[in-house]
C-alpha cells in the first residue's frame, strides 16, 4: 500500500510516499520550514504545500510532536500554544481538500519504523527509541508492542527545567555546544532513562543521530544501545504505515 508519509517537526515539515509493506520511501523526500509561528492555520497551510508537491490524493499518515490522543494534540510541545485542543486530523484534512489524515506522536512513528523494519527488528522486553531533534522524543515498546506518547524528554532536568531544553539538539545549536559537551549532556539525560525505565535496549534517531560518531565516545551507559537504520526518515515511514494499519 502506497502512503503519503509527513513528519512535522519544531523546525521542519517533511513528506515522502512510502510503500508500508517494505517500509521504503518510493519518492524522494521533500521537506519545508516549519511555519513561525506555527500557528494551526499556518502548520496546515504549509502541510498542503508539501501534499500538492506530490500531487497526492490519498491516504496521508502523520507524524505529531506532542501527545496525541484520538487524533488531539493533548500539549503543544515545540509548536504554538494554540494547538493544545486542536483536533490535528480534522484541522489538516479540512485545509488539504479533505484528505484522510491519521496522525500519531513523532517518536512513536520513528519506533514503529524502526520496530518493524530497522534496528529494533526481533527485539524483545523493553525497547525505547529516542529522537534527537528540536526536541528529545521518545518511543517505548514491550515485546515489539507499542506504548504511546511517553514523553521522557520531559522529564526534569539537574537545572528543574525539562531536560529537552538542555540536552536536545536545539540545546547544542543554541547553546554553541561543542560535541564533547553535548555528548556530556546527551549522556545525562540517557542515564535518567536507563534509571527510570531499565530498557532492555535503545535506539538513538533523529536528525542529529546522523553525528553521532562525533560524540559516541561520551555515551557511557550499561543499556545496549543502536543507532537507527532510517535515522532522520524513520517518522515519516512509521506515520505512513501507522496510517495503513488504521485504513
């Protein structure tokens, strides 16, 4: 089945067409700024930019940086305010011509990826997968099935702040973090994790897990860890087969 796959993040919108039964992206990925600010109307309006880019008519899965729930942005997260309440599915269906939208959070996505055609494929117990992204997502799994919307980026921090503000990717661009001192700060937020949760395994995604072999050297934790095969590109597979699943 062939899926129109968008991953909407802090900072950008991308989209591919996915065959969900490979899990393989069969266009090339397109992707746009997130619109500031970030506003329902402005998000959905940038979303059917992408949509009419590939001339797309189907079913459209997509992948949601907050909590959601039947289809409902429960927080806003890395987005504006404005979208706490909003029925995500309803709002971008009505601003791209009444497209079926079925919309999952962003880390859950990339784990459903990664689960089922990634490194996570035959993984048992406890899974999670981390995002590292505008903001640190997280994607928990038991036995291959998915646990929805737990948000351990924001859990708190040393400083009583949510830890994402300090050890995101954004962190390092804003902060001017060299990778030795992201590593650092990267490498703390893992530990909460691994205290908290006693996964079995982690995957580490997101775009800034394509640099990881810049600051690996500092990742010193017990847990088993792997990088993601779809790295950057799991969120927009996983939304597209979640969106087939539910078909």
């Amino acid at each position: 089945m062939e899926v129109l796959g968008i991953d909407i993040g802090g900072t950008g919108i991308k989209g591919a067409i996915v065959d969900t039964l490979t899990g393989e992206m069969i266009s090339k990925r397109y992707r746009l700024d997130t619109p500031q600010p970030s506003t329902p109307e402005a998000l959905a309006k940038t979303v059917k930019k992408l949509k009419d880019h590939f001339e797309w008519n189907g079913l459209v899965g997509c992948a949601f940086p907050t909590v959601v729930i039947n289809g409902k942005a429960i927080y806003s997260s890395n987005l504006d305010d404005s979208w706490v309440g909003t029925q995500i599915d309803e709002t971008l269906s009505e601003y791209c011509d009444g497209l079926k939208f079925t919309v999952i959070n962003d880390a859950d996505a990339a784990g459903i990826a990664e689960m089922r055609f990634g490194v996570g494929k035959g993984l048992a117990g406890l899974v999670i997968t981390i995002t590292i992204g505008t903001g640190l997502g997280s994607g928990v799994f038991y036995n291959g099935q998915l646990i929805p919307n737990f948000e351990l980026g924001r859990i708190y921090g040393h400083d009583g702040n949510v830890i994402e503000h300090y050890a995101a990717g954004s962190a390092k661009t804003r902060d001017e973090l060299s990778f030795k001192e992201y590593g650092k700060r990267f490498n703390f937020f893992l530990n909460h994790v691994q205290r908290i949760c006693s996964p079995d395994h982690i995957i580490i995604g997101g775009g800034l897990s394509k640099k990881i072999h810049k600051f690996k050297k500092h990742i010193k934790i017990n847990t088993p860890y792997s990088v993601s095969a779809k790295l950057n590109n799991s969120g927009i597979i996983g939304a597209a087969m979640y969106a087939a699943e539910k078909a």
